[in-house]
C-alpha cells in the first residue's frame, strides 16, 4: 500500500480519535501488538476482527478499544 493510501486510511479515523476524551496506548513489543483504550478500566463483552487484522472491542455496543496486530510492519508502511 502506497503511503498517501495508507494516511487516507488514517485521515478517516482521525474524528473518531479526536471525539475521545482520553486514549491510552500500550506496545506490547514481544507479540508486536499495539492497544488502544478510550476507556478505562473497561471490560469487553463483543469484538470483532477486520480484515485488516484489528480487533475493535466492545462494551455495551461502544467501541471501547482497538488491538492492532502486526504493529511495527503497519508502521514501515510509512517511512
């Protein structure tokens, strides 16, 4: 993926980012996992896998966190 279509796909979760009040992020460097919480403390009841190998967590039907696998490859995308 070229890197202005990988910023495309950033751009689009900008607002959502932006409408969290706080966000707490952990790289977990053994299994190149990155978390995103908006949230805290939060316990998922549903989540679900994207195509893209992302976990959105849910509480309640809100997207209470993101885990993002594969973290350190999406990020030399852009370099």
């Amino acid at each position: 993926m070229a890197a202005i279509e990988y910023l495309s796909k950033i751009d689009k979760l900008l607002p959502f980012f932006i409408s969290q009040e706080n966000v707490w992020a952990h790289y977990d460097s053994d299994a190149d996992v990155l978390y995103l919480h908006f949230k805290k403390p939060n316990q998922a009841d549903d989540s679900e896998l994207t195509d893209e190998n992302v976990i959105v967590r849910y509480e309640q039907g809100e997207i209470i966190g993101l885990t993002i696998l594969n973290a350190s490859k999406r990020a030399q995308i852009v370099h």
